[in-house]
C-alpha cells in the first residue's frame, strides 16, 4: 500500500462543499470496469439542501462498503497507518468515511483531515498511480457523531461552563445543545470541512435512555434536533441521524427498545415535512441479523388505518340513523289517554331516550416490520457497522460460510463476512474500521465482486427443483405403499405427470390425486422459474441494448469521441459540449453526439443535470457507449457522416498511451473513409478531424497553455482577454468571415466597416497562412477570411460590413508624437503602462524590469518544459536578469533538470537565473530558511501586501477561490489548463481554419496574440472627447488593434469596469476618456 505522505496546511483552510449528485457519479464513473456493476448504489432522500431553496432532492452514489475509523491505538503510527487507509480506498471506490470525535481521543478525525489534504489538494497520493479514481469534496460522503467527547473537548466544555457534571453521562456523553454545538465545531476543524454530510448522535439511547427515563430521553432528544436543525440552516451539516448499538435491535418489550417511527415523527415536529433526520446505524453481520430478521419495529398503516376508520364511520352513522328513526315511531305501549290525562294535570313527560353514544375511533392499524424495512417506509437510510463484530466472528464461521452460495468467491473469512452484510437488501453502506496494511489491501478489492442481493443462482434452482422430486418420489413409495421400480422410473413419471396430462382417473385413491396436485403445481412452480430466468435473460439483452443506444441515424452531426475513464475527462467533455451549444446557439443548435466507454444512460443522467436543456442553446445531445478504437462502434455513431469528429485525449494513461490511442482512432477514421468510398458511398461534404494530442512531439494546446501561464506572469490580463476571445459562452468570441466583396479594400477601411466587430487579423484560406494585425494599408484579396471578435449572440448571416466605412476623424492626435512616446516606453528600464496606485501590479508588471518568479508544485513533464520555454523564449519571455525558483517536493534531478533539457537545454533559460528548493509546498514550516519571498513579484498560492501577481492553477470547477471575481482588486488569477483546452479544441471543430500553420511572419493563431495594456494619454489628450472609432483609427497608427478598456475603481472595494468589444452605440459616442488620473486603460493587441 506504501507509505502514506504527511502534509501541513493553514489552520484555516477548509474544503468547502459537500456530497452531491453529480461529484459521486463522476466518482463512480471514474471507477467503471474497476468495481461491481453493484458496487455504488443509489441513495435518495426528499429532502432538499436547506441553504439552497433551488436545489433538487439529495441523491448520491454511494459505495456499498465504507471505511470507519474506531479501534486503534492513539499513537503517532496509528495515525500514520489511518492516513495510509483513507488514501488507498477512497482512491479505489470507498467513497463513504465515518468518524467520531472519541475515536482514538480525537485523533482519528485529525487523521481524516491530514488524509483529505492530500487528496484534495494536490498531493494525490503518488505511491498508488495505477486504478486510482479522482477525488473531489463532492464525491466523499464523510459523517461524525455529536455525544462521546474526547478528553480536549470535554476539558474545553467544562472550563468554559458550556457544560456541567448533571450534563455529562458516563463520564462523557453529553446531549445538550452546547455540547453538540461545540463538538460539530472541533469535527470540522478537525476534518478541514466547511459542512459534514451527516452527524449522528451517539448511542443516545444506550447512554441516555435508562438514565432519564422515556419521557426525559425524548425531550433532551427534541433539543437535540433543534439545534442540529439550526447547524442545518447555518450549513454545518447536510443531516443527521443516530449511531446506536442496541436501541434498534430490541423487541417492543424491552426497556431499551427505541421506535424509529416515533425519532422520525419527533424530527418532523422539529424540522418540519423537509427534516434533516437521514440516517441511523447498527449491527448488520452474520450474528447480529435483528435489523433485518426480526419485525420488532411498529410503523404506522396509513392506508389500514384509513380503512379501518373508514368503516367505522359508516358503520357509527348507520347505527345513529338507526336510532333516530325509532325515535321517530310511535312505541305501542304509550297510552294516548294517560298523555292527554298527564297533560291537563301539568304533569311533565319522561323526557325521551338519548341516543347511544359514539363508539371510540378504530385505533390505528401497525404493521411489525423489520428495522430495515422501516427504514424504507420513512425515507431513512440504513448504515451497517460492525460487519466483524470487532473480530469476534473471525473464528469458526469458514465453514458455515461456505455453505452460503456466493460467499466462495471471497478468499478469507473477513471477505466473506464483508460479503455477506453488503449483500443484505436495504442496507446502504456497511462501515469496516480497518488501518493495517494486509488488512486495507485485502478488503478494499471486495468492491468488484457483485453484491448477492443482485445474483440469481440458477443452480441453486436446479437443484432446488431436483431436491424436490426426489422427495415427492419418496414420499409416493411412502404415502401409497408403491415400490420404487428405480431411481430413472420414478424420476420420469414424475416428469410426465408435471409436465404432460397422464393425471390419475377419477375412481384412483385420494392420495394419489393430492400428490398428483403436489406435483403438478411443484411442476408449474419449476415453469414459472423458467419464463423468470427467460424474462431476466431477455431483459439483461434488452437492458445491455439501452446502455449501449441504437445506431445513429443522423448525418451532418458533430461528433465527439471520449474515454472518459476519469473525472477529469469527464470535465473536459462537459466544457468542450457547452462550448459548442453557446457556438451553435444562434442558428438553432446542432446535434451532438458523444462516444465513450461509459454507460448511455449514466452520461444523460450525467449531464441532464451537469448542462440542462435550457442551457444547450437548441442542441440535442446523443450518447452512445463503445469505444472510439472499436469500428463497429464507430459506425453505431455515422462517423462517415459526421461533419466534425473531435477525438479527445485520454488523461487517465500516459501522455504517450493516450497519443497511441488518438492516432490509432485517426488510422480507423481515415480507413472508414477509404472504405466508404471503395463501397461507392463517398461522403458528400467530407467532415474535418480535430485530434488532442498530449505528448512532447506533437503539442499546439499544451504549448499555447504554457504560453498563455508564462504571459500571465507579466500580464494578468491575458487572462480576461482569451476567456474572452475563446470561449463561447461570453458576450463575444472569435469568429471567421469569409466577405469576397471586400476584395481590393485595406486593413484601415475593413475596421471600421463593422458596428459590434472588431478585426483582429486575416487567414488565407488557400495557404493557411494567419495575419495578425496586418498592416493598415494591407489590400484584402478574394481568399482571405476575416478574424473577427463580435457577439456570439448574432448569427452568422447577420454579421455583415457597412456598404462605406464609419467616419473616425483622429483631430489633433499626433501619431509621431505617439509613436515616439511609445518606443520610448518600449525601452528597458521603462514600464509600457502607468499604474494607478490601488491598482499598482494588478494589470501588469513591467515587462522589461527583471522580476523575481516563484513556482510552487510540479506539473506534467510535458508541460513544464513547454512552461520553461515560454519563460526563456518569445513574446511571453521573462525580462533579462530575471530570478526563477521552482519549490516542490521533487528532485531537481528527475524533475528541472529533464524539463530543462526537454525545452531546449540551457541556453533557453539564458539571462535567467533558475534555482530549485525542495520542500512541501502545503507546509509552511517546510518553508523556514529555505525560501526568501522579498522582492518576489509573482508566485502561486501566497497572499500578500506587496505588489504580487497570484497565479493558481485550478482544477475543481464548482468550488470558488478568491480569484473567481475578475471585476475586483487584487486581480488573482485562477488557471484551469483543462477548461482552457476544451475552449480551443471548440473553436476547432467549429472552425477549422482557426487554427493552422504558418510560415515566416505569419504564424498560428493564439501563438501571436500579445496583448498590453496602455495608459490613455496614448490615444488621447486630458480633456480630449472622442469616440471610440477615433480612438481605433488612432490604435491603427502606432501599428494597434484596439480591443476595449478597463476602468480601475477609486475604492479597493468596488468593482473594475472592463469592456472588450465594446458595442456599435457606444463606438460611436463622444466621451472623455483620460481624464488625468490614470485610471482608465486600453487593452490593445500587438503583434507578438
């Protein structure tokens, strides 16, 4: 299992979020093929997130084996040994961690929380590279428990009067609502968690019961839902349940038996219909089988009951209706005279009989379940602990074991008992505490044995059936005092007669009929099992058939080829799809079909939820599972007719593995072609093939990702600007125009012939050759298509040139007087831009002064030599005498020094100075005498109050940092290499021309956009009011595209007003747009 990593972090860091629907199927799907298809089972409540009124019935995957975390020593090498437990199975299809705050005196949880930095954070478990799936906060279902408090903890409580001695039972079980408060607070420091998906009470009836009384333990079980419901509203906990041992395991007549019916009405009067009462857990093994063997729980029938009551009143109004009409008869044996006598004499009459009284209501009508179907009815989920009994059925139970059918499989009595209580129907989890090493190695792969709840054993029928008529053959010999004329003999005629009509006369002896009955119906009974197994078989076909989806039919399509074996992938996929819906959004949306090795009906449920119809912008999704290297399945999507095949890399291998993969799915694509054509079913308008390449030898995406890092170094705001121009989804992207009647017209006159455009550059389409910022007296010709950033809201068809260019006078501007301050600025020791003063080193460090750069952590061998060779080389290249510190865990020797020599060697990294430190990057400790941050100007991860641009890379894409608002200062930067790709792989395969090589000056698109940001006195005088066509005329002279501006704010605490292609209303509006105080800036594109 090897030896877990240690990792420190700031006491204050927290992973926010919680267990939810679309983290545990991605961590599911992550481990498909690696697990039983029965492994992850769903679980759903009705209740909602309380702190997100929006937000969908709780619903998550859950592994039916969980990891606790009781026993154990509270020692240094237990800890390490608890750590080393969480890293191997949550990596490996655990997703379910209980904890308590006694646990090994509070250890336990610490122990939990250094595990989840390693997971979580980076450091990813090195030692187990191979079937590991990816883990997120939102794929981990983690619980502790309120009432047992650790020796610091109740230190704590008592110090500060929160709790008294008449709180405390046995020595430290505590329920009052200072205690829950308190203990929920240390868990999640503990933990490093911003809310705990579940919180059990602690054996609250074991402790509390007999100690209080019934009446007392509901009441103080009442104030603890009060206060675990306002831990619910304040986010701390998802829900709640209770942890027990006994109290659900006891018949009615027991003094410790606790209804669960009655705990759940109890939270329903607390929390109201949306209670956050989840869960309980108990015993469930092969000894302790009362939860769901013995019907010793009452659950109310609502239905009975309503019947009973029903009838009841019906039967009450006839009897009453009854009665009243006897009233009204006169009887017979009242005399009219004696009436009439009584009456003159003022002799008042006997008053009548009243009528009977109502009969008291039915009572209500309780059916005896079992704990587990109890459970059921009232929407609790059932976690099972103690599958050992804490070891003691590890001793003389192989044998009975064995006889269970199925258990065989499992090779040691552990894995046979494990077996056998996750195989117990309704149970959602079964929870093992384990921490050796043999131990985790040798239960953890019990998750790809298929639970046998799920297996039909058809020979167990078989023999079954023959068990039998063996005995209904004996017992003819023995009822009729027939002899046995052979084991064959008796055999078939009881096959005859089951099967066939040879039933006995009418005048035969009575005992012969019954058995002929018997075995007639033992006969329809076998029948009936077949026409199941038949009707299983058929529906697995079928089932295997809806997984898999029916050939596509659709010709035109845009198809996606994908492994998505990982998260990651998965993510990839799920930013390329959005991507291509916001592209094809204005004309309606396209038909978007995706092939990868997960299951159809998991990636619709997937992404039904992940990117809903209303966010598809009219486009249809299709999903079929194969694999892109099988040709058959790719013939089951049309790929001859698809026109566009994305072919995505696959992250969960090698850089080099998953190239072989891409190029062999590209040898298939082009041999479906050839045949297509050898077959006389040419395609008529030949599709074009994007492929994602990873490795060294071929790498356009990894080398503008690298690039792009190393320009954000020197200019953060690179980082709005591609967001901007790649993606899709924004107000405006880059798109390509192909207008043959701007033949003969210049660059100057073409820029300003677009009211919501702006032009970027030219592509000739012939040559494939990409002009960025052509010159302004640049004649167009017929072939060259126009690179335009324009709304992504407006078709295709209406983006179209003004018949004459707008009017942009420049005035008074002197372009020589500009030009000249512009070089001037472009000198060494001269930054291009004057910053504002809350605002210093936000926008852009000067580019020509040498800066101090600090990288904490390691990437991909790959992409770091691309890093340092975008460091050492080109646009995005350090100034000269720049410092470069690589602080990791790794040595340099099999880190730095290769990536050095894969970038090109030494002399790339010429004129800077490049060092390595080794230490844990999430250890500030680790840091002391190592690292000198004076004078660092740009790093990752470290906040602080000189002038620093933060550049962090970021994988989770639901969880927010502090650099998610670009609209305020300091202006972080948040890096999602992944995200970033999906946005270029879109662009083309939406377009295929935006991408292409070339030679000489003209190079490939996104490796020439260098963008800068400039003050305004470089446009335009104080005071000076113009338009902003002026102002891109004046851009066009010192040899500009002009692309909007930023306008820093006068406060830290308001928001940076930024605008990038600003629309035609507002383009042709005079305004003043310096007004002395260096506040608004330009962002401008020059050619790199």
């Amino acid at each position: 299992m090897g030896t877990a990593r240690t990792s420190t972090a700031p006491e204050k860091f927290v992973f926010k979020g919680h267990a939810s629907k679309r983290g545990t199927e991605l961590y599911a799907g992550s481990l498909l093929g690696s697990v039983g298809i029965n492994h992850f089972q769903r679980v759903q409540w009705g209740l909602k997130n309380i702190t997100e009124p929006n937000s969908e019935p709780m619903s998550l995957k859950l592994s039916s084996l969980g990891l606790g975390t009781y026993l154990g020593a509270a020692d240094d090498a237990t800890d390490e040994q608890v750590l080393s437990a969480v890293l191997y199975s949550a990596t490996r299809g655990w997703n379910v961690i209980d904890t308590a705050p006694n646990y090994r005196d509070g250890r336990a949880e610490a122990s939990i929380g250094r595990a989840l930095l390693l997971l979580l954070v980076g450091s990813k478990a090195e030692e187990f590279p191979e079937g590991r799936a990816e883990v997120t906060r939102d794929a981990l279902f983690i619980s502790s428990k309120a009432g047992f408090l650790n020796s610091a903890l109740k230190q704590q409580l008592l110090e500060q009067g929160a709790a008294s001695s008449t709180d405390l039972m046995a020595g430290s079980h505590c329920l009052s609502r200072a205690c829950i408060r308190a203990s929920v607070k240390a868990s999640l420091a503990a933990l490093r968690l911003e809310t705990l998906d579940l919180l059990y009470l602690h054996n609250a009836a074991e402790v509390q019961l007999l100690a209080r009384g019934r009446v007392g333990f509901m009441a103080l079980l009442k104030e603890a839902f009060q206060e675990l419901e306002a831990l619910r509203q304040e986010g701390k906990v998802r829900g709640y349940g209770m942890a027990t041992w006994e109290c659900f395991r006891q018949p009615p007549n027991s003094h410790t038996h606790l209804s669960l019916e009655e705990v759940v009405n109890l939270a329903r009067e607390v929390g109201g219909k949306q209670h956050g009462f989840l869960a309980v857990q108990l015993p469930v093994n092969a000894k302790l089988t009362e939860a769901f063997m013995q019907p010793w729980q009452l659950v109310l029938n609502q239905t009975a009951t309503d019947a009973v009551r029903k009838a009841a009143a019906a039967a009450a109004a006839a009897q009453a209706a009854a009665e009243a009409a006897l009233r009204l008869k006169e009887p017979e044996d009242v005399d009219p005279e004696k009436i009439s006598a009584a009456m003159d004499q003022g002799l008042a009459l006997p008053p009548p009989p009243p009528p009977s009284p109502p009969p008291p209501p039915p009572p209500a009508v309780y059916d005896s379940v079992t704990l587990l179907e109890a459970a059921k009815r009232m929407g609790v989920a059932v976690f099972a602990s103690g599958p050992l009994l804490e070891g003691q059925l590890l001793q003389g139970l192989v044998g009975p074991l064995d006889g269970i059918m199925g258990l065989k499989d499992a090779r040691s009595t552990a894995g046979k008992l494990l077996q056998y209580a996750r195989s117990v129907p309704g149970v959602a989890s079964v929870l093992l505490g384990q921490k050796a090493q043999e131990h985790v190695e040798a239960n953890v792969p019990l998750a790809a044995m298929p639970r046998l709840a799920e297996k039909i054993d058809l020979q167990a029928i078989l023999l079954l059936a023959l068990a039998v008529n063996l005995v209904l053959a004996g017992g003819k010999v023995l009822l009729l005092g027939e002899s046995s004329k052979g084991a064959w003999e008796d055999f078939y005629h009881n096959a005859v007669v089951a099967f066939g009509e040879a039933w006995p006369s009418d005048t035969a002896p009575v005992l012969e009929q019954v058995y002929s009955v018997g075995l007639y119906l033992a006969g329809l009974i076998g029948f009936a099992v077949l026409l199941a197994l038949v009707e299983q078989s058929v529906l697995g076909v079928y089932e295997a058939r809806v997984e898999l989806g029916a050939p596509v039919l659709e010709a035109g399509h845009m198809l996606v080829l994908a492994w998505c074996r990982s998260q990651a992938d998965v993510s990839k996929l799920e930013g390329v799809l959005r991507q291509l819906c916001a592209a094809y959004a204005c004309s309606g949306g396209r038909t978007l079909v995706v092939l990868c090795q997960r299951k159809k009906t998991e990636m619709e449920d997937l992404f039904s939820a992940a990117i809903p119809q209303q966010q598809r912008g009219g486009s249809r999704f299709v999903f079929r599972q194969g694999s892109p290297l099988n040709a058959g399945d790719l013939k089951l999507v049309a790929a001859d007719d698809a026109s566009a095949v994305l072919v995505l890399a696959d992250s969960a291998v090698s850089a080099d593995a998953s190239d072989s993969q891409v190029l062999r799915v590209l040898v298939l694509l082009d041999e479906s072609e050839v045949a297509a054509r050898q077959e006389g079913r040419p395609r008529p308008t030949p599709g074009h093939v994007v492929a994602e390449i990873l490795s060294n030898d071929a790498m356009p995406l990894l080398k503008l990702n690298a690039t792009r890092l190393a320009m954000l170094v020197t200019r953060p705001v690179v980082s709005h600007l591609t967001d901007t121009m790649w993606d899709f989804s924004n107000s405006s992207a880059v798109f390509m125009h192909h207008f043959p009647q701007l033949a003969g017209s210049t660059v100057a006159d073409v820029a300003l012939r677009f009211e919501d455009g702006i032009l970027i550059g030219l592509l000739e389409a012939s040559t494939g050759f990409v002009l960025i910022n052509p010159p302004p007296g640049y004649t167009l010709s017929a072939d060259e298509h126009l690179i335009l950033l324009r709304p992504t809201a407006a078709c295709e068809a209406d983006v179209q040139p003004l018949p004459v260019p707008v009017s942009a006078p420049i005035g008074s501007y002197s372009a020589e007087a500009a030009a000249a301050a512009w070089r001037q600025s472009q000198q060494p020791g001269v930054a291009s831009c004057r910053m504002f003063s809350l605002a210093e080193a936000s926008m852009q460090l000067s580019r020509l002064a040498p800066l101090a750069l600090l990288v904490l952590g390691w990437g991909a061998h790959d992409f770091m030599a691309q890093l340092l060779a975008a460091l050492g080389t080109g646009s995005s290249a350090l100034p000269a005498g720049s410092s470069v510190t690589f602080a990791n865990s790794h040595a340099p020797e099999a880190s730095l020094h290769p990536a050095i020599a894969a970038a090109g060697g030494p002399q790339v990294l010429a004129g800077l100075t490049v060092q390595h430190v080794r230490l844990d990057p999430l250890s500030r400790g680790s840091w002391l005498g190592k690292l000198q941050l004076d004078g660092v100007n740009a790093l990752q991860g470290i906040d602080r109050e000189q002038e620093v641009n933060i550049i962090t890379e970021k994988v989770g894409t639901e969880q927010d940092t502090r650099f998610e608002d670009k609209a305020r200062l300091p202006l972080g930067v948040p890096v999602n290499l992944s995200s970033y790709s999906a946005c270029m792989l879109s662009q083309l395969a939406f377009c295929p021309l935006m991408v292409l090589p070339g030679r000489s000056t003209a190079r490939p698109l996104g490796a020439q956009i260098d963008p800068l940001i400039v003050d305004a006195d470089l446009y335009t005088d104080v005071g000076d009011k113009v338009s902003f066509w002026s102002l891109m005329r004046r851009a066009q002279l010192l040899g500009h595209v002009l692309l909007g501006y930023y306008l820093l704010p006068a406060a830290a605490a308001d928001p940076i007003e930024a605008v990038l292609c600003p629309p035609g209303a507002m383009r042709g509006e005079a305004r003043v747009w310096n007004r002395g105080d260096n506040r608004l800036k330009f962002i401008v594109l020059q050619v790199g």
